[in-house]
C-alpha cells in the first residue's frame, strides 16, 4: 500500500479545452427484432475523460424515436440529480 499512495489519476491537460462536464446520451430505436424495445446508451465526461458510461434496453415499447430520445434524456437527467 505505501508505494502506491501518491498515485492519482490526472484528467485533461493543463489548459482548459473542453467543457468542464459533458452528459450525453443516445437511442437505437427498436433494436430489439422480438420485443421491439430500443436500446439506449449515455456517457458522461469530466474534463474530456470518460467518467462513467451506461447502455440499457429501455423498460416500456416506444411508438416514436423522439419519445425513446426523450426517455433516455430523462434517465441521464434523473442520473445527474
């Protein structure tokens, strides 16, 4: 343990160039050939690194790409609070 306690993890570069944090998410709509559901994916960045990611079936059946869109933007919004 104590060779390793002044290890860190260093994210980004000295000079800010990218938004300090970044959430994003994305649908596949009706993927699924046999339940019809979509598939949703979202990321999340802190200084331009990747910090966590996810990518799930969504739970109801969608009749429209923008309600999946819309969806997925509510679980990575729910995920921020």
């Amino acid at each position: 343990m104590e060779a390793t306690k002044h290890y860190a993890i260093k994210l980004g570069t000295l000079y800010i160039k990218y938004p300090i944090f970044v959430a994003a998410s994305d649908v596949v709509y009706a993927d699924d050939l046999i339940t019809r559901r979509s598939i949703e994916g979202s990321i999340f960045q802190l200084f331009g690194s990747i910090i966590d990611w996810q990518s799930k079936k969504q739970a109801i059946v969608t009749i429209l790409t923008t309600k999946a869109k819309l969806l997925a933007l509510l679980h990575i919004s729910a995920w921020l609070l």
